[in-house]
C-alpha cells in the first residue's frame, strides 16, 4: 500500500483494514507500485527504506537524498536500454546474433550430441557414431540453417520487445514484456529452425545416415520435419526462449538501474548469459527429454503417431519420473556456456558493427 497517512488513494480503503481488490483497480495499482519503484530493475524494499531515511533524517543532505530517490524511481520505472544497442537497427542486430550463435554452436557442439545420445531411447543403435565425425553429425544444417534463423530470431526479438516495452503497451512495465517477445522471435524463426532441429537430431541419433538422406525426407513428405511443430516448437523452443530472456533482462535491467549506467563488461554479459542458459536448461528439461524421443523415432517405429501426452505417460509408465531429468547435467553443461559466450560475442558483434558505421559514416 502507499506510505500515504489515510485510506489509499487506490483501494479508497484503509490499508489496515484490507479486503479484495476489484478487478477495475488493478492496472492503477501496477501504476502505482511502478511509481513508487518496485517495477523492473528496482531494489524495493532499498527504495521504501532510503525514502523513509530521507524524509525522517531532518538533515541538510534530505532534498539530496530525496533527488537521488526520484532519480532512482524514474529508472526503475521504464525500461533501460543496452548501451551497445545505441545506433544499431534491428537488422544490425540480427548479423550481430547469427554470427556469434554460429560461432558458439560450432565450438559446444559434441555436448549436444551427447546430451541427445544420452537422452534417446536406449533401443537405437549408436554403434561407430563416436568418433570425430560422428560427434559432429548433423553440424552442417545446423550452422547453415542457424544463421538465416538467428537473423530472423534477433531482428524479431529486438523489435518486439522494443514496442511492448513502449509507453501504452498492455505489458509496459513487466517482465512479461520479455516473455512475449522471446516467444514471438521464436515462432517467427520455426519455419528455419524446425527442419534444423529435426535433421540435426536425427543425424546425431543416426536416424538419418547423411544430410543427403535428410534433404531427401524432407522433400518427400515435409510433414514428417513440419508435423513436429507441437513438441519442438510450441513446447520446448517458445518455453527456453522466454524463460532465457526472462531471466537475462530481468537481471541486467536490475543491474543498470542498480548502478545508474546502461554498460555491461565483457565478463558481466558472459555471466548474466551463462545464468540464463542454466535456469531454461534445468527448466525446460523434461520437455526436452520428450521431445527428443518424439523426433527421434524411426518413421516406420509404431509408436511413431503417439502424441506428446501419449509419448510422455508410456516415458512415465517404463521407466519412471527420473527419465523426464535425462541429460540434464548434460543439458546445463552445455547451454550455461552456450549462451554465455553468445552473449560475450555478441557485445562484441555489436560494437564491431557500431565501429564500422561510425567510420563509414
């Protein structure tokens, strides 16, 4: 409630005396809580205690402090942003993305296929897929494909969350702004990504025996890569995706308003990345688990129609409530520092890009 002496200019009520809060008043509340700073980026209860400290201080540093807060207060109440986005399209971005993700996906590339191998039935047959080339299977539509994917995924991510964040956007002010964009950038990406996805999975768990013999299925019945939409995509992709940006700008915002400057060190981008990759990793687990044996059924398997449900109660029913966590050290292992050092490169992706335009301009 308001630290306002009376009945609250919100809830026309005493705070003392609370009772349910009618529907109508609950975007001014969310006005209200945002103007008192306990919106995004904003350490609330360090708010409410340094304006209490300044208004019973009495002393002559009490209209500084008390500047200080609004200053503070503002900040936290609109969203920050990036330093090294000044100057940059969406376009620029989207380069800025494809290029450091190709990068990282080359680099931590054997840990996903370790981690797929590690979480596909036990029945296929992975025998003299362990060497170099074996670890390897599947890289090249996946490198080929990720770019014109993380193009679209950064230019649609970008400008989604730049207009929900705007001032009368039904999300201004949320976490829910990052949620929505990320989903958004990753529908918009799926008519790349999925065909990547599948192909690469089925080659590492040697579905596939060459990107030849995927293109083939692929041209010959794209419902067998398409028909994957629910579990690849709505299930698993839209869930990391939200909940890796949810984690990543939620923490940064708190950090730039926490300092009072909208720059981020190599190290502080690395770190920030890598914490978000391990928490939608260790979430997204058991959809990841699903999903892997769903695509990873040969065609003429007949389980091969079974649904997600279907799928996920026979998983539960053979082999218990710990198969759903398959892999996830696995899974961390590989997308904490995934998404980590895509982040580390593409800070510094971007700066290359804003040195360039500034000398070319």
């Amino acid at each position: 409630h308001c630290t306002a002496k009376g009945p609250c200019h919100i809830c026309a009520h005493c705070p003392a005396q609370p009772r349910p809060l009618p529907r109508a008043r609950i975007g001014q509340l969310a006005d209200c809580l945002r103007r008192i700073g306990l919106g995004w980026g904003s350490d609330s209860s360090g708010v409410l205690r340094r304006r209490r400290q300044a208004h019973m201080a009495g002393s002559p540093d009490a209209d500084a402090a008390a500047a200080r807060l609004r200053i503070s207060v503002e900040l936290a109440q609109r969203f920050i942003p990036a330093q090294s986005d000044y100057g940059l399209s969406a376009m620029d971005q989207s380069i800025a993305g494809a290029t450091a993700k190709a990068s990282t996906k080359l680099a931590l590339y054997p840990l996903d296929t370790w981690k797929s191998r590690r979480q596909a039935a036990s029945t296929l047959n992975l025998r003299g897929l362990w060497s170099v080339a074996g670890v390897y299977r599947g890289v090249v539509p996946k490198i080929v494909l990720y770019t014109p994917y993380q193009a679209v995924y950064m230019a649609t991510y970008t400008r989604a969350r730049d207009i929900l964040v705007a001032e009368g956007s039904p999300v201004c002010g949320s976490n829910l702004a990052f949620v929505c964009a990320g989903v958004s950038a990753e529908i918009a990406g799926s008519l790349v990504r999925l065909p990547m996805e599948v192909w690469k999975l089925r080659l590492q768990l040697g579905v596939y025996k060459s990107t030849r013999h995927a293109m083939q299925d692929f041209f010959r019945n794209p419902w067998h890569v398409y028909g994957n939409f629910v579990p690849q995509t709505l299930v698993h992709d839209c869930l990391f995706s939200a909940v890796s940006w949810l984690v990543f700008e939620s923490c940064r915002q708190k950090v730039f308003a926490n300092r009072g400057s909208s720059e981020l060190a190599a190290h502080e981008s690395l770190v920030l990345g890598a914490t978000a990759g391990a928490v939608s990793a260790l979430v997204t687990t058991p959809c990841d688990v699903v999903k892997t044996r769903i695509i990873g059924r040969e065609s003429g398997d007949a389980a091969a129609a079974q649904g997600l449900r279907a799928t996920a109660l026979e998983m539960y029913r053979r082999e218990g409530a710990a198969i759903f966590w398959r892999g996830c050290v696995l899974r961390i292992a590989h997308l904490a520092p995934s998404q980590g050092v895509y982040m580390l490169l593409y800070e510094v992706a971007k700066g290359r890009i804003a040195g360039w335009r500034e000398t070319t301009t």
